[in-house]
C-alpha cells in the first residue's frame, strides 16, 4: 500500500480521512413513499470505508421499523423490516468490490416498502447475474481491500455470503432481493418484510408501559430508550392517541406524554 514513500490510492480509501475524491463514500436517503421525490432524510459518509460502512449501516437502522415479539422467553425477539445481517453483507460487498474507476458513490435508497443498494460497476464477465445466488465463488475487483476486510471479519474468501443473503430473508419473511445491472451499477433490491405488523400491538403495549414509569418524556428521548425507529415511535403514539389512552402536555420544546386512566392523566 506504500509506493516510493507515497500511500497508494488503495490506503487512503481504507485508512483515510475523506475519500470522496477518489469515488469513495456512501450516500444514503430515506425517502417518503415509494419513489425517489421527497426526502425525509438523507446523508454522505465521507471517512475511510472502514470506517463508513457502519456508520451507514446505523443510518438504516434508524428509518426502518423494528417490532420487538413476545415469544414466552426472558428476552423479546426483535424483527426488522429487513436482516440486518444481509443489509450489511450487501453493503459490505457494494463497498469491497465496486468499480473505483466509475464515477459516484454507492448508494442506499430506502423507501417505505423497499430498500436498494446500489454498487457502481458491473459483475466480472466470469458470474452471470442469472446465476448470482445458485453459485459460490469469490472473484474480488480489488484484491488489496478484499484482503484487508477479510482480516477484520467483514467478508470470507468463499462468496458463500450470497446464499446466506438468501437464507437470512427467508427466516426474516422477506422475499428473495433482486439482482439488476442498470445504468452503470450492480443493485440490489430488498422488499419490506411480509410479516413486520406482526408484532405491533407488543410495540403499542411496550410505549404504554414506558410512558406510564416515565411521565413527561419526550419523543427524542422515547426513540432513544426503547431503541426503535422514528416511524415506528410514530405509528405506535397515533395508536395510543387514538385510543385516549395517552396525552401530550407542555410546550413543543419542553412538553412530554403522559399516560391517561379513566380520561384522567396520570403521573
């Protein structure tokens, strides 16, 4: 990674400050509805790829729903729209083997049913998409940084992460992700889990309960604590609004929710 004295092009995308320079980075948006015209959010991650590739991967977590399951066991089950486990397999991948010679940067584009990555480059000639997740084999673009993410656990050297992709949507109730190769990049397509309402009415319950021990909290502090997604906080406050069984009292800056019984409020 050194030549004559110098870092090479491969150092500085792992170990440098900002690499947007250079075609690296991760820019990722969460979009209103299903198509790319409102933004709710969105964001670029210039550091080094080591270091961006969780920083975006806690950007997705934060605008997708996330249901905790009662399951009869100690611990609550958590579901996420999407396995978080392929989401970061598919980032990891889009990051470790794009085209460094292709302009942009690679992209997360979430949506309210569905989730893209987008790697610039194309497949190498050698795997045909239709085979992409029949067969294993590892061709890595860039040796150098494939080698470095698998010394940090990020990748194996097998390609046997495409069938784990496959296995992870099934047990999370996703359909299989699409594959498609279009304007330049290689893209991956995640739907929006078939069974992620299953666990709403325990997401409901849970906020009645933590607003009851802890009157007049806020909404940022709220998300914080029971660790879920501004949508979810969201959906599960309209319920408890709509029901009666809550109630806003204060200022928009200093205001919080307490819990009503009997149309009384309580705390």
């Amino acid at each position: 990674m050194i030549d004559r004295k110098k870092l090479t092009n491969v150092a500085c995308l792992l170990f440098g400050k900002n690499i947007t320079r250079m075609n690296g980075g991760i820019k990722a948006a969460r979009f209103k509805g299903d198509d790319m015209v409102d933004f709710i959010d969105s964001i670029e991650f210039s550091g080094n790829i080591i270091k961006i590739i969780p920083e975006a991967l806690a950007f997705i977590k934060k605008h997708i729903n996330r249901q905790f399951i009662i399951t009869g066991e100690a611990k609550r089950k958590e579901k996420w729209d999407y396995p978080l486990e392929a989401l970061r397999e598919v980032l990891i991948n889009a990051v470790c083997h794009r085209d460094y010679q292709a302009h942009g940067m690679v992209e997360v584009r979430i949506f309210d049913n569905s989730l893209e990555i987008w790697s610039p480059g194309l497949l190498p000639k050698e795997i045909r998409i239709e085979d992409f997740f029949a067969e294993c084999r590892s061709i890595p673009r860039n040796k150098l940084i494939a080698d470095v993410f698998r010394q940090l656990d990020y990748i194996e050297a097998w390609g046997t992460g495409t069938r784990r992709i496959l296995d992870l949507c099934r047990d999370n109730n996703n359909p299989p992700p699409t594959i498609l190769e279009k304007r330049g990049c290689f893209v991956t397509s995640f739907k929006r889990s078939e069974g992620i309402n299953e666990g709403i009415n325990e997401g409901i319950n849970l906020l009645r309960e933590y607003i009851k021990e802890n009157s007049g909290r806020r909404v940022s502090q709220i998300a914080k604590d029971l660790q879920t997604s501004p949508k979810n906080l969201e959906r599960w406050l309209k319920e408890l609004k709509n029901n009666g069984d809550i109630i806003y009292k204060g200022s928009k800056k200093t205001g919080g929710y307490y819990l009503k019984r009997g149309g009384v409020m309580a705390g």
